[in-house]
C-alpha cells in the first residue's frame, strides 16, 4: 500500500461524498431524486453517459480481456459502442418524450397496463442487478493493490458508499459524479496510451525498470521405461501428472519444487518451467514452491518473445507510432508469450499450472482466441450469440434508459447521446492499446486479468497508478449509483405507485427508493463477493443479453409496430427474461462457476442472445396477434 | 400520481421524419456490424489479412465500426436539427 494512492483515493471518494450531501438539497422531490429535475446541459448528460456506461466492464474488463486474449477482447469494444447506434437512431427521442423517471414510464405510456408496469418494473431490477455484480467484482480486485484490503473488503467499501450516495442526493450527484469521472478517465487512458506508445515495444519488459525482466527456463528431457529424465541432472523429477491431454512434471532443484509442462511435440521432449499455487492437504499454500506471503506472490507475466522476427536487444523499437504499434504486433514474424492455466491432482495436493504458450502476432490482433471463430457450428453461433446481445442490450439498459429523462427535451437527449458516442468510441479505441500495453509488458495478474490495465498504469510511476485505480474506483462508485437509483425507480415508482397504488405523496416515493437503495445494495455485495475473479466483462455480456431479451423487443415494437398490446408487452418481458436467465444458469460458464464439468451443463452456448432475444420478439408478435384477435371478436357487433 | 414525462415536450414536427432516417442509419450500420460478425464467421482467416499500413482486416474493420458510429451519428444530428428548424420557422409546423 502506497501513501499516495490512498491520498488521491481518500480524495475522490470525498469529493464524490461532498458533491452527494451538496446536492442533496435539490432531491427532495422526485423529480430532483430520480430524474435531476430534467434540467441538466446536453453536453454534461453526454459525458454522463459516458461516465455510466464506461463501467469497470470498459476499463478493466475489456483491457483485462485484451491483455489475455488480444482481439477478442476488443470484440466487447465494438459491440458496446454499436449499441449506441440504437439507442441513439431509434429509442432516444421517443424514450424522452414518453417517459417521466423510469424506462416502465416509456413502455406503459400509450398502455395503462398493471402487467406492464409490474413486469418492466422486475425486469429494470433483475437487469439492474445483473449488472450490479460485474461492478462489485470490478471494485473487489482494484481495492487489493491499491489499498491492500482483502476483495470482500472492496466489495462492501464500494456497497456502504454508494449507498450513502445514493440515499443522499439521487440523480443530480449521481450525473455530475458520472461527468467528472467520464472526462478524467477519457483524460488519464490518453495519458497512459500516451506512455504505452512512447515506450514502444520490448522483448524483455521490465515494468518501467521497477522489476527485472525473468526469463522462464526450457530444458531437454528424454524418457525411457516411463521414466522422465530432465538433461540439466541438477533437477530430478518427482511426478508426472496428466491433464486433459496435457503432461506437467513436479522437479525437485536444490530443496525447491517446481511445476513444468511437458511438451513432446516433434519427436523431441522439452520441459517449460510454468507458475503454480499448490492448495496442500494440511491447508498451507504454496506459491512457486515457497510457502505463500505478502513478498511471495505469482509473479506478474506477460511478453513478446519475438517483434517482427527479431530477438533480444536488437527487438527494442523504442517510441512508436498508433499505426506502426499495432501492425507490429499483428506482424506474422511477431511472438507473443501468453499464459495458460491448468488445474491437476498431485496426490492430495490441488495444484493450479500456469504455464506458457507462443502465439503468432497474426492470431493476436484478430477474433479465435477466446471465441472460436473457428471451432466447431456451435461455438460459431456462441460467437454470434455475444456479438447480438452486446448490439441490442444499451439502449435496452434501465439504468442508460434514465438518463434520458435528465435533459429538458427530445433534442437535447438526441444531442447528449450523441456526445456519448463520440467519448465512449474514443475511449474504446484507447482499450485495445492499453489492453496490448497490459499484454507485452509483464504485468498481468494470472488470477485476476481485471486488473490489467491500472497494473500497466503502475509501470509508469505511483502517480499514475493511483489516478488510474481512483478514477477506476469512482467510475464502479458512479456506475453502480446509476444501477441502484433504476432499481429504486422501479420499486418506488413502478411497483408500490403505479402498480400497487400505496404511494401518497412525492416525499414517500423519495423516502422508499431511499430504502430500496439500501436492500439492492446488500444484494449487490453479496453477489459481487461470490462471482470474484470471473472477468468483468464477460458477466457483463451476459447482463446486456438480459437486458435486450427483456426489455429491446418491448421497445422497438413498441414504437414500429402498431398491433403490439398491452398483453403482448407483458409476456415478451416475462419469457425474455426467464429465457435469459435460464439459459444463464444452466450454461457451461454457471456450471464452471458451481465447480462442476462445464462439459454436463444442459445448455451448450455461454451466451444465450441468440435465442432469448428473438424467442420475446416472437411472444411478443403472436400474443399481440392473437389477444388483438379474441378482443376483436369481443367486441364485434352480433350479425 | 405524476405520470406525465418529467419535462413535457412541445409537439415535434419533425417527429416522422427523424423516425424515417434513424431507421435508415439504423440500417446501414447493422448491414456492416453484420458483415463483420458474418466475415468473422465464414472466413476468419481474412481477417488477418494485412490491408492498410500493416494493420490487418480486422483491426482497420473494427476500428471503422466504431468511427463510422460516430459519422452517422453527426450526420443524422445535422439532419435533424435542419429539419426542426426548417419546420419551425413554419408558423404551422407544416410543409
């Protein structure tokens, strides 16, 4: 823990307080609380939604998803910010002049439906919450370095400060909070790719002369009568594990223990050293063979072990420009050293391998690593499947709907979006060279790729660092205000007003929504301590495929289609989320997630978009046809 | 209780023809947002491809996407505050 990075954190999280009790005054009402009043400049909105929707999933999971699996992780760039394409050629105007303070308010306005208004009212909060767990995950692995707090410790420091906010000042703190952190974070990434670029490319980084590039060793073996004998005799070996077709060895080298893959490709046997925590049965933990402590971590990885064909000293490029730092990247002749992992049994020892594996630039810098491009049909629709939800699910998002009620006109919701495509797609482009940044400069976490980005930010002074994790951390506090006030809305508003009609006055819609803060809150802690360590983009793909199998369908029809009803609506939200979510519980992710084969898990896709988004359109059509139909009938005249 | 939007809006008679090109932008950037899934799809290996200043298919593709948002988003933008002024001048609202 650095002295700095707490100053600079103490700092943002109490100008972020201060602004919350300064703006508490104009919340007494419920338009001040859930919509600012409907007052606030195009301009700021814009940065706003910026500030919203650059959750920890833009910062830190994509640059995370970048540093691990280069393109693919970008794949989450150009799919969140196409999103905007729809929000802003379809949903914005209209969105602004049907609703009040919540997305219900737009979808029931030419309605008047109890079932409308109950079901959009669930689905804003299972959405809501959806999303909620990627930004508690998100905060859990940034308080760790910056603060040296264990992650359930981040998870509740985030939860007991946004609530504060939230119960103080509402929408005005929440956008202005947005705004500030928007812009800085535009500010600090150009900053960093800045530092990225200047920097160039290396085959031995070093972290900014911080720690001394290690080398990872090979060695020849041969085998006889089953027995592995490494060629260095200094080494003996102690076992040889098997692992879904991969071959690791335990050495033994002086009284320290090492983990190695087994590689017998060629006809020649070559062992690669790799990393290891070994989960012991008396409960001790080693890490590299050394009982696990503060000073004894996994070390950070990640390097190019070739740059365009060439090696060594002769590979350093020195400062770079955008263009020519990506083609070298992607150059075929370039090599990258990623990191794999493993889990095996070694007796009664749980061991967890991470060892390495070359790619060739030209696999990095396009789609297959993580997403099978290539694979088999299946994997192939799982692809598509990401690529549609990521597409539909903005402008289907409660908490980005919102924001739309926060400007005084249609106009100005148009204008504000459109600022935000402009600061979330320069942003995005910043991700794919502060995630191959994280990539080549030996600072990956192999536990927790989440934080690749603030770790990059490290390699170029405490200073950044800290800014870079601030800003981090004030971006989950902002993003997960925003998801809370749409959750609150829909309990407040939605359910116990409109739909239960228990609300007598604008004093009481304020003082339940305050309270629903604090119960969405808890939930939101809970949950974020239980997914910690899954990347936080991946979970928050699958909040977006909730979100537009819930609520896209409703919306779009909505306003193109005029057969749709009130009935329709009802059961397209009902079997949209339900869908999406059962799929999401039986999908290989859940099931690798619950500690069993992910191969048993019922439904095959990871990414249930392409099935639950068309399977609401489809409710939506047939029961709108044949309710439209029975009512018909109803009330024709006798012949 | 307070159902009417938070800020009433006046009425707009550009309403339609903003609806006509949204879902014409809307459109044409789903044909090239499918285009790329579809390529990605059937022929990956194109993506490698090297196409302008060493940087491959995929990287000057999805960097077109992103920028190509942005361009639509102006022009529309354009457009629409054209027409509402246009429209507004017009005591009517009409032609």
């Amino acid at each position: 823990m650095e002295v700095l990075s707490v100053v600079l954190f103490v700092l943002i999280v109490g100008f972020v307080l201060v602004l919350s009790f300064y703006f508490a005054r104009r919340a007494k009402s419920a338009s001040g609380y859930y919509a600012a009043g409907g007052q606030i400049h195009w301009s700021v909105n814009g940065i706003a939604f910026a500030g919203d929707y650059l959750s920890a999933a833009s910062f830190l999971g994509i640059c995370g998803m970048i540093a691990t699996a280069g393109y693919d992780g970008f794949l989450y760039s150009i799919g969140f910010l196409a999103g905007w394409v729809v929000a802003l050629f379809v949903v914005a105007e209209p969105l602004k002049r049907l609703g009040k303070y919540t997305f219900t308010d737009a979808l029931d306005a030419n309605y008047n439906s109890k079932g409308i208004k109950l079901l959009a009212a669930i689905s804003t909060l299972i959405v809501s919450i959806c999303y909620l767990i990627p930004q508690m995950v998100g905060a859990g692995a940034l308080v760790t370095p910056l603060l040296g707090f264990p992650h359930w410790a981040g998870v509740v420091l985030v939860g007991c400060i946004v609530i504060v906010i939230v119960a103080t000042a509402g929408m005005t703190s929440t956008t202005y909070v947005q705004f500030i952190k928007g812009g800085l974070l535009l500010v600090f990434s150009t900053i960093l790719v800045i530092g990225v670029l200047s920097r160039g490319l290396t085959t031995t980084p070093d972290q900014g002369g911080s720690v001394p590039y290690r080398e990872y060793g090979s060695m020849a073996a041969v085998e006889s009568g089953g027995t592995l004998t490494p060629a260095d005799s200094s080494y003996s070996v102690r076992a040889v594990v098997d692992s879904k077709g991969l071959r690791f060895a335990r050495l033994s080298h002086g009284n320290l223990e090492s983990w190695w893959k087994v590689d017998s490709s060629g006809g020649k046997i070559v062992l690669h050293e790799a990393q290891s925590i070994v989960a012991k049965s008396d409960g001790s933990t080693l890490v590299n063979g050394k009982p696990l402590s503060p000073q004894n971590q996994l070390r950070q990885v990640g390097n190019l072990e070739s740059i365009g064909g060439k090696t060594g000293a002769e590979a350093k490029t020195g400062g770079l420009d955008p263009v020519s730092y990506l083609s070298l990247i992607g150059n075929e002749k370039t090599s990258v050293r990623r990191w794999k992992e493993a889990k095996l049994k070694d007796g009664s020892d749980s061991v967890t391998v991470y060892y390495p594996v070359l790619t060739s630039g030209s696999k990095i810098l396009r789609p297959g690593l993580k997403f099978q491009v290539e694979g088999t049909p299946l994997e192939r629709i799982d692809f598509a499947s990401l690529m549609i939800a990521l597409f539909l699910g903005t402008a289907a998002l409660p908490h980005i709907l919102i924001r739309y009620y926060t400007v005084p006109s249609p106009a100005a919701a148009r204008k504000s979006t459109i600022v935000a495509i402009a600061a979330i797609g320069t942003f995005y482009l910043l991700t794919l060279f502060m995630g191959l940044g994280a990539m080549t400069s030996g600072v990956i976490n192999l536990q927790d790729n989440n934080m690749s980005a603030p770790l990059l930010a490290r390699t170029f002074g405490t200073f950044l660092f800290s800014m870079i994790s601030a800003i981090a951390f004030a971006t989950v506090l902002g993003t997960v205000s925003g998801l809370i006030i749409a959750a609150s809305g829909a309990v407040a508003h939605d359910l116990l007003d409109r739909f239960a009609g228990v609300i007598k006055n604008d004093r009481q819609k304020v003082l339940v929504g305050k309270i629903v803060a604090f119960v969405v809150g808890g939930i939101a802690i809970v949950l974020g301590i239980l997914f910690r360590g899954v990347n936080v983009s991946f979970l928050v793909g699958l909040a977006f495929a909730v979100a537009a199998s819930a609520n896209l369908p409703s919306i779009v029809m909505m306003l193109f289609w005029k057969k749709t009803n009130a009935k329709g609506i009802t059961a397209s939200i009902f079997v949209g989320v339900t869908s999406a979510i059962l799929l999401i519980v039986f999908s290989p992710t859940m099931y690798e997630l619950y500690g069993i084969d992910a191969a048993l898990a019922p439904v095959p896709l990871r990414n249930p978009g392409i099935i639950s988004i068309p399977l609401s359109l489809l409710t939506l059509i047939i029961v709108s046809l044949v309710t439209r139909k029975k009512q018909e009938i109803a009330t024709a005249p006798a012949a | 209780m307070l159902h009417e939007p938070a800020a009433p809006a006046g009425r707009d008679p550009a309403f339609l023809y903003k609806r006509r090109l949204g879902v014409l932008y809307f459109l044409i950037y789903t044909v090239v947002y499918v285009g790329f899934v579809v390529i990605n799809l059937v022929s990956p290996t194109l993506m490698a491809v090297s196409v302008l200043g060493g940087l491959n298919f995929a990287v000057v593709y999805g960097f077109g996407l992103i920028i190509l948002a942005f361009l639509l988003a102006l022009a529309y933008n354009r457009s629409c505050g054209r027409k509402e002024a246009e429209l507004a001048e017009v005591p009517d609202g009409g032609h």
